[in-house]
C-alpha cells in the first residue's frame, strides 16, 4: 500500500535527530522530548509561529540560505524528491517521460532517479529560491497539517477550506518575494488611476463642450430654443395620453394613501412632541413615496426627507451636505430648460421684465440695470436682443450685479463668467455693454456705490431674490433687512423698480410653515406632473435636486438657517409702501400679450390675472407667482 506523503513527513519527524535551529522566529533550540507524541513544538509557541508565517513574507533571504544544507533538513527533503520524481507524479501524455510540475529543473533525460534526488538536493543549496520552497516546506506542512487541527476549533463548523488548499496557497505566497508583489499591484494602481484620469479629463471636455451649446442656443436663440422645447414637450404628452388611453383597460384597482394629509399628521406630531407617532407615520410616508412616482409621491419623498431631518434634529447638517451635492452646471441647465419649456412661470416674470424695460428706454440710449442675485446671466440675453434691434440703434447698457446674498442648490459660477457671458452676447448682437459687480451685504449697497449718471435709465430688478433676506421674526433690536433695502432702493430713485416674488408665506410657526410649502410645492408638482412625462431625467433633477432641496430647507430648518422667507404679494405690498414706495398700473398691452402667448403654448390649467396692480399667476387658481412695478414715493410718473 502505497505511503501517503504526510506519513512520510510524520515518520521522519519522529526520528531523533539533533535539535537544529529555528530559521523562522529565531527561537532556541528544541529539544527532543520522548513524551511529546510527535509534537515538535510545545502548544505556548505554536500559535506564534504560525502567525509569523501567515503575516510575515520578507523573511531574510539569507538567513534562510544559511541552514539549506542541514543534515536534517536533507533528511527530511529526500521522501519529498523521491515522491516529486515517481512515476506516478506525472507523465507527460505525449511521451511519456516523467516531469516534475515545479518549476524546477531536474528531471532531465539520462538521469537515473537517485540521481535526480541528489542533482535537485544540490540545487537547493545553490539557488536561493528553491532552498527558499523547500526549506520552508517541510516546516510549513508541519506546521499546517498540526496547526489545521488547533485552527479548525476556531473557525465556523460550516468552513469550506481544505486543507490542501491551504497549504498550496502558502506555498505560492511563501515563493513570491514581497516587493515584487508590491511593484506589480502598484503598477497596477498607476496604470488604473492613469485610465480614471484620462476617461474623466474626456468626461470634463465633453460637459463642457455641451454646456457651453446650451448656453449658446439659450442666450443667442433664446426664442427659437423655447418654442422648439415647448413643441417637444408638448409631442410628448401627447404620445403618452395616446399610450396610457391604450393601457386604461388594463389597469387595476390598488389600495391608496392619502399622502399629503399623513404629511400633515406628521408634522402635527412633530409639533406636538409625538415623536414616536411621527416616526411611525414618517415610515408609512416613505414606503409609499417614490422619486420617479406620480406628483403626490414625488411630493412626498421631498417632504420625508425633510420630516425626517427635523426628527433627528440634524436638519442644518443634512442641508449642508445637500449643498455640497448640488446638481452640476449641465443638470441645472437642463432643468431649467424643461421649466421652462413646461410652465409659463418664469418666461412670464422675464417677458415681464423685458417689455418694462423696453417701454421705460423710449426715446433714451443708455440703460442701467442693478440687479438683486445673478442667474447665469440667463435673464439678460433676449433683453439684449431686444434693445440691440429696436429702431434708431442699440443703446449703452450697463449691468450691475449684487451677488447672492443667501447660498441656493445651484451650481456656483464666478462672477467673470457671468461677466463674459454676456459680453460675448452682447458683442455678437453689435450691442454697447459694460458690466459691474458688487460683492457684499445688500442692505448696504446704495446709490454711491452705483456711480450713476443723470442721462441713464436707472432700473432696479429683483427676480425671486428679496425673500432670501432675514425677516422681522430674526431681528427683533434693529430693522428688518428687507425693510432696509427696500428703503435703499427709494434712495436710488429708480426710473422703475420690477419686482417679481414668491407667493408664499413662512408664516411666524413651523407648523404653518409647513403647510404653506406643501400647497405650494403641491402645485408645482402637479404642473409638473401634467406637462412633463415621468421618465425624463431632467425633471427628476428638477424635483429632487433643485424643488426638493428647498423644500427640505424649509422643513428641516428654523431661524437663520432658513434659506428663503417668501411672503404674500399682499405683504409686500405693505411693506413696499411704508418703504415709501409707490405701485405703477399695469400696463394693459403687456398683460394682453403675455396672455396670448400663455393660452397659445402652455397648459389650459395656468392662471394668469391682475390683482390690485399685481400680476398674478399660478396652477389651478392658486396663485404662485407674482409681478409688480414701482417707483420713490415722491418721483414723477412716466407711465
């Protein structure tokens, strides 16, 4: 019966040899103990043993060399060549010769086998890295087929390593060196990091090149791009009323939930303490709210985040890492087109900007526009084309730009950007442009910093932005910020101040807050929702990256961490007059173009109206938006 290898190694261990040095961990020597029963090393140093050579692979080479040629180690050695050149450790299928599967080279035809036992001993003592296999071998098998039984009490019952495949794993590890390890993984690591950076240098130009196309189509054709957005989307809507009328037969009946009232349940909750309640309902909220569901689910997944901030009190926190994640230029570019292409909201604020100017600038060749926040420079590219092809020639303009008083979940863009955006724009519409910034707190810009001049129409414009400032409920000891631009604005005297606001209150609770956000943001996803399919990327970036984000502020939030105070068109109103400003009339021509064109291209659901000089507008009679002009109280009206 044929002896199996480890038999050979635990005969030849049993014999007494003299005690030989420890080539590993530079332990004593050990001496021969007829009560061991073949355990070579006592149990207290099996453990380290056996952990040097599973952790540690840069064991000096020489010092291995030093004992290769050990009467014990040449005892041991020789079972194991005799095994390795048997004829039944491999046969070569083709001619039948005997080979060895190492790489080692004996073997060789004219040798006799004894031969080959003693040509491959003598190799181990000539080349370092056989001595190296075999050296360490007949230890680590040692060691493995001893230690497998100490390590296996260690491991789970359900293990699935063999032990063979241990022992031949340690064997490839024990024959690579370390640094030549070191040098392949870290070439490795080179060539990948070199791959990422050319895919994301190619992934930077290609964003880049398709942005600035964006902003080209956006500012050069600005009209033709939105008419052409508008017919899409409309295209659209109308491909997918025509595939859901096909589907309506199939559709079955699913239990629902009112998801908006639960919102508002659970804001109750969080008001009144109930903060077991309101994370019972949140989570009723979450398992039926979804990104990419229908309006009242996208909705709701805004406001679960938000809810969800406040209940773990790290409302700030999680705003703060949501501004650092803010869409990229592309995706806000995008989404903005799609808003506008799919409401009338914001073209109607710029249409209403545009015409105001245009009638202010009759008869007058140099214009001054100081706006409140920038916006990519994007509200000023038709204007420009307006003036650049109005008759008797374009006139001077000069735009001056109060940078962002309160962060927002947009890109960032440096001021020169904007700067020579608009130059170039103007530039290629052959119009006179100059452009002016102004970094600082808004409530202390003032005529001085201007640097007007008696001959210029001096035109004041805020789209959307005064809400950002601190209101009355902040400051207590000392005026209202909003109460002292408004002032500073009289002091300018303006030929016309435009001002274009949101109509929602923050109202002086987070309860009433939070219901005010959620009828506005209601209807803003229901716009949405009937203008826009639901697989457009775009509007989820819209939704989640930019609504979603501001929704989560005003849930999330309180005091001076609120990013925006909106107020009703009502209030303001008030708080222009005791600024000591005066409203202008509507102009009726204007109100009678903007209503045609929101009838011909949008939604027959969009509201358009007038409301105590106010222009209004909105999603299925509530108002959203609202527009306004204004001059100083004691200044003479043009209109």
């Amino acid at each position: 019966m044929a002896t199996a290898p480890e038999e050979f190694l635990v005969e030849s261990l049993k014999e007494t040899i003299p005690p030989s040095p420890s080539i590993y961990l530079n332990l004593p020597p050990m001496p021969d103990d007829g009560n061991a029963e073949g355990q070579l090393y006592p149990n207290d140093l099996m453990l380290p043993y056996i952990s040097h050579l599973l952790m540690e692979d840069d064991t000096d080479e020489n010092h291995l060399n030093q004992y290769s040629d050990h009467p014990a180690l040449l005892q041991v050695e020789k079972p194991f060549a005799e095994i390795l050149f048997s004829p039944s450790f491999g046969t070569d299928n083709k001619t039948g010769t005997t080979t060895s599967s190492l790489p080692l080279h004996v073997g060789d035809k004219g040798n006799t086998e004894e031969d080959n036992v003693f040509s491959l001993l003598k190799t181990n003592c000539d080349r370092s890295k056989h001595s190296s296999v075999l050296s360490k071998g007949a230890d680590a098998a040692d060691l493995f087929l001893k230690g497998m039984e100490e390590a296996s009490r260690l491991l789970p019952k359900c293990s699935g390593f063999i032990r063979d495949e241990l022992v031949d794993k340690y064997f490839y590890q024990s024959c690579t060196p370390r640094g030549a390890k070191k040098r392949y993984n870290q070439n490795n690591h080179l060539e990948e990091h070199k791959v990422r950076r050319a895919r994301k240098y190619m992934f930077m130009v290609k964003e880049m090149k398709e942005n600035y196309e964006i902003f080209d189509d956006m500012m050069l054709r600005a009209c033709e791009a939105c008419i052409r957005d508008i017919e899409t989307l409309r295209v659209a809507m109308a491909n997918l009323v025509i595939k859901n009328n096909k589907k309506q037969g199939n559709k079955v009946a699913t239990n629902t939930v009112d998801l908006r009232t639960l919102l508002i349940h659970c804001a109750q909750a969080l008001t009144a303490g109930n903060h077991v309640g309101a994370g019972a309902m949140l989570k009723q909220i979450k398992q039926h709210a979804s990104p990419k569901g229908d309006a009242t689910q996208r909705l709701a997944q805004c406001f679960a985040e938000g809810l969800e901030a406040r209940l773990a009190g790290t409302g700030s926190h999680v705003y703060s890492l949501y501004m650092a994640k803010c869409p990229s230029v592309g995706e806000f570019l995008k989404a903005y087109k799609l808003f506008m292409a799919a409401s009338g909201f914001y073209k109607v604020a710029l249409i209403f900007n545009i015409m105001t100017i245009m009638h202010a600038m009759e008869g007058k060749n140099r214009l001054h526009i100081v706006e409140f926040g920038t916006n990519f420079g994007l509200q000023w590219s038709s204007l420009l084309y307006q003036l650049a092809k109005r008759e008797g020639g374009p006139p001077e303009v000069r735009i001056t730009s109060i940078g962002c008083h309160q962060p927002r979940p947009l890109p960032t863009e440096s001021i020169e950007e904007t700067r020579h955006r608009l130059s170039s724009c103007a530039s290629q519409f052959g119009l006179p442009f100059k452009f002016h910034s102004i970094e600082g707190d808004w409530e202390a810009v003032c005529i001085d910093d201007l640097n007007t001049n008696a001959d210029e129409v001096l035109v004041v414009s805020d789209l959307f932005n005064l809400s950002t400032l601190m209101d009355d409920t902040i400051f207590y000891d000392k005026p209202s910020p909003k109460d002292t631009v408004l002032q500073n604005i009289r002091n300018m005297r303006p030929d016309v101040f435009i001002q274009s606001i949101v109509n929602c209150s923050s109202g002086t609770s987070f309860l009433t807050r939070f219901r005010e956000a959620l009828f506005y943001f209601a209807a803003l996803f229901d716009m949405l929702d009937a203008t826009i399919p639901r697989e457009s990327e775009a509007r989820l970036v819209l939704e989640q990256g930019l609504l979603g984000r501001c929704a989560l502020n005003v849930i999330a939030c309180e005091g001076a961490d609120l990013m925006d105070r909106p107020e009703k068109y009502k209030y303001w109103q008030v708080r222009n007059q005791r600024a000591g400003l005066r409203q202008l009339p509507l102009n009726s021509n204007i109100i009678r173009i903007m209503r045609n064109r929101v009838r011909n291209r949008h939604h027959k659901d969009f509201l358009l109206s007038e409301d105590d000089q106010w222009l209004i507008h909105g999603w299925m009679g509530r108002v959203l938006f609202a527009h306004s002009t204004w001059v100083a109280n004691d200044a003479a009206s043009s209109q």
